[in-house]
C-alpha cells in the first residue's frame, strides 16, 4: 500500500513511549533468514538471499496486523512498538467502543475474556457471560465486552496473548491455551490503548495509520450512540490529531460504514478500505465469478477504491503453481486496489498452514512457502500492501524487491 499528539490529558501513556526517532532501531531480526533458507532452490531465494546485507527501511507495503501479535499481545503499545521496529510502514488499531462511548483499540467488542485478565479481577462481575467450567464435554467458556467497562474501566486490565484452555475448570486456568508456536514471554506489563493513544503513539514511530471500525456486538444504537456516530467519531479522533487524511486508510467489513465515509467525509473516504468477507457467503468460490457476491465495477463506480480480503481468496493453483484467482483478476480489472491479510498467522506451514493457505494448501511443504505465496501476491496479482502478525517478513522482501 502506497498507503498532532492529542492533548496529555487524552492521552495517558507514558510520555517516554513516544521519544523514539522514527527509523531508529529497525531491524529484520532471525525470522526473515530462516523462511528464506527454507525455500527451494531457484531464482526467488537467490534473490532472496541477496538482499541479506540490506538495511532495513520502513516501507508502507508492510502493514502490522494488530502489531505483532505472533509474540507480543495484539493491540498494545508493546506489540506495535514491535512491528515499527520491523519496518512496519502502516500500523492497525481494530476500533470499538466502551460503555462511556469511548474508542479502544481490541479486534472486538467481546473478546476481553481471551486478550485481557478480566476473569480473575473485579470487573468479573461486569462479564455478559460469566466464566463457567469445562464439564465432560461442555467447554470452558465466557463472554466479556468493552462495552460494559467504562474507559478507566478499561485501562485497568492487563493484556495478555489471545488465547483460553477450554479445558479449564477455573478462571485462571483458562487464561491459558496460547498456540505453542507463539509465546507469553513479552505479555507481562504490556499496555491497551486507546483509539487516540494510537494515533499519538504511531505518530510518534513514524507510521501511518489503518483503523478497522469492528462490527458492534451490542444492538445500535447504544446509549444514543449511532452507528453512524461511530463512523464518524473514528474520523473525528484523527482530525484532532492533525493526521492527514492521506496517511489514514479507514477498514470495515460493513459496506455502509465505507459508504458513509466516502459520502460525508470524502478525503478520507478516497482510501476507505472494504474488507471482503465473501467466503461466508453458501457457495462461494474465488475461481467462479458466478458466485461472487460483490459487483467489483458497482463498487468502483460507488467510490470505493480499496478491496481487502483474504490471501487465500486471490490466489489458487494452476499444475502445482501459485496463481492469481479469477477473484483477483477480476477485482483488478475493475479498478480496484487490493490489500490482503494475514501472513505469520499460521503457525508453521508443513501441515499446509490452515485457514490462510487454504486454495494453496496442496503445495504447502514448509516454512520457505511464506514467501512463495507472498511473492505471488506482489508480482502477479499486485496487492498494494500485505498485513502481517510478524512484518519483518514482509518489510524484508518489500525492501528486496524495491516495492
């Protein structure tokens, strides 16, 4: 993707957190050098491995995916701090909304009890669905929304990797269950944001920004609160920062929110990303244009110029070979933009790297089809920007490549 602080009484992070020069400290770190030696032999690694002497630069093709959430808890200043550091040029905040209507930075408006340790605190009490124990073969389960926490509320819980045992009989058990293949080395003192700490603080690492308005889950309105308001308190957050509308691209899955902004607040709208969730729909099929839900030419036509979906989505396989979708071709001719998600969310790939990898998976045989794939999405489909739960893995190759 070719993708002014806030008062310090709004933002209440620590001052210190936002000294940082903005290129200072970038690096690839091991990750990068291990995926590449993992790929087979031929023209990608040797282009690959030639690069291993560059110095990393920020780039906006390289986009952190809630952070860096493979190691760090998503949606933190640690974790974003992170995906700066490795090169991230655009950097996520999933917005949602407290009781006192206040925006934070949580992929959802009900998922405190896998990201926070609500459980084990007070504010148990305010959770819509209490924990209760696994039993035979009922598991553990709870349901906790920000939308029953007032701000300070909010601020008070400590985040954590986002994970549950649904094994657990006990609501510190259940704070377990993080996938082996990530860590809980760097949850301790991690710190939640705000939709405005943010801001402040991706300013500060030099980074631009992509904010994804996440689908309520209370009825709206709520407490008089639209969703429309909700649209546009999102944008209103970054006018009084001073952030130009160029650095911002605005997500949602909601058609109607990305029309709203393109309607009432057309400079950001121009870069207003639709996130394509198509693959719910019966029948879909990214190689049949027949099943598509979206008309790609209507929504170019309504302003839309930004389409996001799933990596799996744009790609299939041709006698073995990664290849651009219909899907993609299709969206491209029509004139629209394309960003994907997400890379590093897998796990390791010798399985054939699930739910992302799914219309490749057959040709999965290891950690080196990272790149493969993603090379596939930069040079013959011509995404203008991968997310990633580790962006050095992106940056490495952006930078290579020049993009």
């Amino acid at each position: 993707m070719r993708l002014a602080l806030l008062p310090a009484a709004v933002c209440l992070l620590p001052a210190a957190v936002f000294s940082a020069p903005p290129e200072a400290g970038l690096s690839y770190g091991p990750r990068p050098a291990y995926l590449i030696s993992k790929l087979p032999a031929g023209p990608l690694k040797d282009k690959l491995q030639s690069c291993a002497a560059q110095t990393p630069a920020r780039t906006d093709f390289s986009i952190g995916h809630r952070g860096a959430p493979l190691m760090f808890p998503e949606h933190t200043v640690e974790s974003n701090v992170a995906a700066a550091q490795m090169g991230a040029g655009i950097l996520e905040c999933d917005v949602t909304f407290t009781k006192d209507l206040e925006l934070v930075c949580r992929h959802a408006q009900n998922d405190l009890h896998t990201t926070t340790d609500i459980l084990t605190t007070d504010l148990a009490e305010t959770c819509i669905q209490p924990f209760t124990p696994a039993n035979g073969g009922t598991p553990a389960n709870a349901e906790c929304r920000t939308s029953e926490l007032t701000l300070a509320e909010f601020r008070s819980l400590q985040p954590k990797m986002d994970s549950a045992d649904r094994t657990a009989v006990t609501p510190e058990a259940y704070q377990g269950g993080t996938a082996a293949w990530r860590t809980t080395l760097y949850a301790g003192g991690a710190a939640l944001m705000t939709h405005a700490d943010s801001i402040a603080l991706f300013k500060s690492l030099g980074a631009k920004f992509t904010p994804e308005l996440k689908s309520p889950a209370v009825a709206m309105p709520f407490n008089g609160f639209t969703q429309a308001d909700y649209a546009q308190k999102l944008i209103n957050e970054y006018k009084a920062a001073g952030i130009p509308p160029a650095d911002v691209w605005v997500q949602s899955f909601n058609l109607k929110d990305v029309l709203y902004w393109i309607e009432h607040e057309p400079a950001f709208g121009r870069q207003a990303v639709l996130l394509d969730n198509s693959y719910r729909r019966e029948g879909f099929d990214a190689n049949n244009p027949d099943t598509f839900p979206l008309d790609f030419a209507e929504l170019h036509a309504q302003g839309v110029n930004y389409l996001a979906p799933p990596m799996w989505m744009l790609v299939t396989l041709d006698n073995g070979r990664i290849v651009p979708s219909a899907y993609a071709n299709e969206a491209k001719a029509a004139g629209l933009k394309l960003i994907t998600w997400t890379l590093e969310r897998s796990g390791p790939l010798a399985s054939g790297g699930g739910w992302y990898f799914q219309s490749v998976r057959d040709a999965a045989a290891g950690d080196g089809m990272a790149y493969q794939l993603l090379d596939v999405l930069a040079q013959d489909v011509g995404v203008e920007g991968v997310f990633s739960d580790w962006p050095a893995t992106v940056t490495y190759y952006a930078n290579c490549m020049g993009l």
